[in-house]
C-alpha cells in the first residue's frame, strides 16, 4: 500500500531527526507561561509539534506547509471536476507529498474496500431516539466500530512499540473509508425516513456521500462536498478536537476512541458546531426584515446582539489574524455557482460590515469571518436545510488529519501526555513570591 510504504520509507529520518533535536536541545524554553495564559485557555502556548498543518495567523492553514489555494490548485482532481480527490490529500497528509494522479487513486481504491459499514452499526444508530444530535450518532458510530481496531487486537498480542504506526495505519484507513456512508446513513435517517442508497464504485469518496444523500447527478453539489472535505481536514494539533484525539492516543487508545472523543468536542458551540449556529443567526437576522436588509439594518442588529453579551457566530478566531481563506475558497464557489442566492448575497453584506461592527466592539482579536461563516449557506443552498447536520460533514473531513497525526505520533513513538496542573493557592503563593 503505497501510504504505508511511502511512511516506512520516511520514519528513520524523522526518527533521527526529533532524537537529535531533544538530545542537543531538549532543555532550551520554548515559550513561558503567564498567568493570564493558565487561567485564558492556554493561548499561545506551545504545547504540541504536528508536522501535518500549521495554522498561520495571516495565510490561514497550511497543509504540510500548502496554503488552501495551493492544495485546490496542486492536488490531483476528480475527473471532470475542479476539486481535488479526498484521496490525494490523505496522502499529502500522510506523506508531506502531492501525491500524482495515480497515487490518490490508489487511496480511494484502498478506501472502496474497506468502505462496508458493519450491519450492527447501523442498528445501534437505529436503535438511539429519533431527537438525537446527529453529532452524538456520529461519535457512537465511530466508537461502536471500536471492536474492529487493529491496533488495539495487535497490541493485546504483544506488538512491538516501533510497530505500533503500522495497525494504527490500517485503522486509520478503515475508518476513513466508512465515513461517508457513516455520515450518509445517519442524515438519512435522520431527515429522509431511513431511505438507503448504497455507495457508487464509480464515484470518489467525496461525491459518494453526495450520491448517499440522494444527490446523485447532482454535479454542483458533488464538486461543493469535495470542496468541504479538502476544507476542513485539518487545523494544526492544539485546537480542541485535534488536542482531544492526541491526548486520548497518547495513551495508546485506538483510532476509534479518539475520534470519538475528538468528535464529542468538535460538538461545541464555540468549535464546529458554530456551522450549524452560524446558518441560525443568518436565517435569524433574514427574517428580522420585511425586505433583503441594508447595511445600517445588519449594523444596528449586530450591535443589539453584541450588547446583550451574545456571540456573532462565524466571526472571531483564537489564531487567525485575516478572513480565513477556507472562508474565501466558499465564496468564489458561491459566487461562481450561487450568483443569485439571497442568503449567500446576506453573507457578503454582512462580511462588508460587520468587520467594522467587531473592530468597533473593541474586545474580539479578529473581526474576520472563520470557515462556519458561509459553510452552512451553501449546503442550505443545494437543499441540505438541517442545520444540526453540518458538524458530522466536518467532522468526516477532519478525521483525515486527525488520523494522520495519530499515525505520526505512533511513529514517532511519542508519550503518553500528562501535564501538570496546581491549585489557585499554589500559583497566589508563586506569584507572590516572584
Ligand atoms: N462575537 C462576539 N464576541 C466575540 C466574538 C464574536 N464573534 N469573537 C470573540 N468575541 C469576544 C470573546 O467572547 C471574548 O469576550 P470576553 O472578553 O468577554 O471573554 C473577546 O471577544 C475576546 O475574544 P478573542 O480573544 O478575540 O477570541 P477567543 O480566542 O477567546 O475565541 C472564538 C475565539 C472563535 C471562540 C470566538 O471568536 C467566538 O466565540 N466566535 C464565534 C463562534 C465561532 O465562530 N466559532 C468557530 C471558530 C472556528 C472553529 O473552531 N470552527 O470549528
């Protein structure tokens, strides 16, 4: 398989070069922390190396050192489609390389077999209450397929610690692979009386969610499911899904667990959920006017929401310093393909105003909008109008890079992670003392 032989062929160097860096330098500061840092969400804090993105406050992610434009433009594409195969950026993920054609070919292949999803799966999904979040089938989903993992059967058969990326590898695969239907089933279920469609062979692991959803031949909407996934793949290795997944590996839990638990954070209103808020107060403030609002009307209802102490969901970031570009890929799509949508033209007004409206407020760092600002918008567009599902679609892309970190820290062999915590007492005491 070629991700696996291209990751064997990559491990000695990588191996050598984290064992010099921490022999030579493993006691210089990286950073100090203050205060403000312990009790503000440990901002700024560097507590992670991931190799597989970095977020740049003023380029936006960076995908194995890629800005978004870069990997739409360099990634290999569908046939007959303008956006990349999902299979090509797993194996940039993975390997730090554009793969060719044929090399995300070859993942998606790997990926048609190992897609089935196992009955019982699915009647554990139709046993949870019809009200469920889609986002808490989704995490069960995951972890009921936790029987299955490699990785933790090898482990129990005395695998070897040098040994410990290659299981968790397969894992990866095999749970990447069922994502879309995963995802597919449970929107079906949910939204479309449990209708069934399965998978298209002919059709890549993007396009073939659409085609489970019942939007077969629906090309635009095929090319925006494979624009989403490239999207939201991955946003470096602290923010709160990535930090969960590392941290409940870093104990040596499998692949299943820790996407599940990734998954249980991504629910939160302040991380991917923010999608699904986001369509709300944009369907919200539409209907707060008789007519398309102007610009004084979206200022004034900004201002009412800010000043009951209410968030603007899609605006803000913990790191970024500009309009995210994930954001701004959306919007050439909408604007290529939506001209003439109302909800979509509401997402560019309030983008012409409420930077201003945010910089005024004074308090929030970036007044820009974030990747939730639009996505909601365009899947609203093409008829998916349940918003409570948009975080599983986020969710099956960013498994992608969480599986790939999870993959790296094996073969890496890094440790368990256990930081330290102290009382209020502890840090009155030290405070007082320096
Ligand atoms: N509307 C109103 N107030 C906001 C705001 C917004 N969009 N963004 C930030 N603020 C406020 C914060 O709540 C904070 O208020 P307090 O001083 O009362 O604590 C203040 O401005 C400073 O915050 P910040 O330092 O600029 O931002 P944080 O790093 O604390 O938070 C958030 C980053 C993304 C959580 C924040 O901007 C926010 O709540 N945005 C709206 C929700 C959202 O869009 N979340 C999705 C983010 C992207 C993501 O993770 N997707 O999965």
């Amino acid at each position: 398989m070629i991700i696996e032989d291209k990751i064997a062929e990559q491990i000695p160097a990588w191996r050598e070069r984290v064992k010099r860096l921490v022999a030579e330098h493993g006691s210089k500061k990286v950073c100090e922390i203050t205060v403000d840092q312990i009790f503000g969400g440990m901002r700024g804090v560097h507590v992670q190396v991931s190799d597989i993105s970095y977020l740049d406050p003023y380029r936006g992610i960076l995908y194995r050192g890629y800005t978004i434009p870069e990997v739409l433009e360099r990634l290999p594409k569908a046939a007959g489609s303008e956006y990349p195969l999902a299979g090509g950026l797993y194996y940039l993920l993975m390997t730090g390389e554009i793969p060719t054609l044929g090399q995300a070919q070859e993942v998606e292949a790997e990926w048609k077999v190992r897609s089935p999803v196992p009955g019982y799966v699915l009647d554990m999904l139709d046993a949870l209450p019809q009200k469920t979040h889609p986002m808490t089938m989704f995490s069960h989903a995951i972890l009921a397929l936790q029987n299955e993992s490699i990785f933790s059967s090898s482990y129990s058969d005395g695998l070897r610690k040098p040994e410990y990326w290659l299981p968790t590898l397969q894992d990866s695969l095999n749970l990447t692979a069922k994502l879309p239907a995963i995802a597919a089933y449970i929107y079906n279920k949910k939204y479309r009386n449990g209708l069934y469609i399965a998978p298209d062979p002919q059709l890549d692991w993007g396009a073939n969610f659409a085609h489970m959803i019942g939007r077969s031949g629906e090309w635009q909407y095929e090319e925006l499911t494979r624009l989403f996934f490239i999207l939201h793949a991955d946003h470096e290795g602290a923010n709160v899904s990535a930090h969960v997944s590392a941290l409940v590996n870093s104990a040596l839990s499998d692949i299943y667990y820790a996407s599940s638990a990734a998954m249980n954070g991504l629910a939160g209103p302040l991380h991917g959920i923010a999608n699904q808020e986001c369509i709300r107060w944009l369907l919200d403030l539409r209907a707060a006017f008789d007519s398309f609002p102007t610009e004084e009307q979206i200022r004034s209802y900004a201002w009412d929401i800010l000043n009951s102490g209410r968030v603007i969901p899609g605006y803000g970031h913990a790191v970024l310093r500009v309009t995210d570009p994930r954001f701004t890929a959306q919007l050439e799509f909408g604007r290529k393909y939506l001209p003439d949508d109302e909800l979509l033209r509401l997402v560019m007004l309030v983008y012409d105003v409420l930077p201003g409206v945010l910089s005024q407020y004074g308090r929030v760092k970036n007044p820009w909008p974030n990747v939730d600002a639009i996505t909601g918008t365009l899947q609203y567009a093409y008829g998916v109008r349940e918003p409570d599902f948009y975080t599983v679609l986020f969710g099956v892309s960013r498994i992608l890079g969480l599986t790939t970190f999870a993959v790296w820290s094996r073969a890496l062999q890094k440790p368990i992670e256990r930081p330290k915590s102290m009382t209020t007492s502890m840090l009155e005491n030290l405070v007082c003392e320096g």
